[in-house]
C-alpha cells in the first residue's frame, strides 16, 4: 500500500505530516489521506514525496529500494 509505505518513509525522514505537506506544497489533510489510503498522490506529487523522503518513487509504489538517481524523484 503507498500510503503506508509513505508513512514509513516520512517517520523515518523524521517529519510529521505538517512539516512533509509544507515542502510539498499540500495541506496536512491531504498527507493524512494519502496515509490513509483514502486518495493516491498522483505522479507528479509523487516525485516531490520521494526528493522530500530521500526515496524514490518506485520504492514508494512498489517497495523497492534502489540506488537514487535524479530520474527516479
């Protein structure tokens, strides 16, 4: 589930859901959504979620880890 492993990756990054939704520019409702499995992030947002994690997008789809590249956010 994304949500989840979105959650996971925000706990350990050390960030709340106020602080990830400042630097990805949403409301703090619309992180809790995602976490919840209410709503999806789309692709775009998803870029930002991962350069904001220090992940990648595919490890946040598919939990995945792999070597980051510029390409993966």
């Amino acid at each position: 589930m994304i949500g989840r492993r979105i959650k996971d990756a925000r706990v350990k990054a050390g960030l709340t859901q106020t602080e990830l939704a400042k630097v990805i520019d949403v409301t703090p409702q619309s992180v809790q959504q995602w976490e919840s499995g209410e709503s999806q992030p789309r692709r775009q947002r998803m870029r930002a979620i991962a350069k904001a994690l220090n992940t990648t997008v595919q490890n946040l789809e598919f939990d995945s880890p792999v070597a980051m590249s510029e390409d993966d956010y």
